[in-house]
C-alpha cells in the first residue's frame, strides 16, 4: 500500500454517450457520470460493502446500508 502507480489513468465511459454543450439546458448532474466511473475504477462501492457491516432489524431494512451511504455520497457531491 502506498506505492506509486505511474500509469496514466484514463476513463473508460460508454462510447455512446453524446456530450454537447446546450447553453442554458445544462444539468450540473452530469458531472455524476465521471464520479461512478471514478468509483467504479478504483472500487470504492466494493470497499464500503466489504468493510461496512449493518446490525440492522426491523421494516426499514429494504436497501443495504452501502447502498444507502453510496447515494449519500453521490447526492453531497451533486449539491443536494
């Protein structure tokens, strides 16, 4: 751990996916996408569900807590 990586890091997005710039019909979520590919490459989603246990009982157990705290997430980084 702590060893540097001196590998360019490059996004793998899906290659259909059309960028255009629309004036005032631009969504600030967008920016979203780049965040799940981040979290998709280096795995982070797979880490909190590894490490994070939930003791959870009872009628609001619907979601998994990694779920949950990997929305939390993403919603902060949105603003919301």
């Amino acid at each position: 751990m702590g060893e540097t990586q001196n590998q360019p890091f490059q996004f793998s997005c899906n290659p259909s996916l059309k960028v255009d710039f629309q004036g005032s019909r631009v969504t600030s979520d967008g920016g979203l996408l780049l965040v799940r590919e981040l979290d998709e490459r280096l795995g982070l989603s797979e880490l909190i569900a590894e490490n994070i246990m939930a003791d959870r009982r009872g009628k609001n157990t619907q979601l998994p807590l990694p779920d949950l705290l990997r929305q939390s997430i993403y919603s902060r980084l949105a603003g919301y």
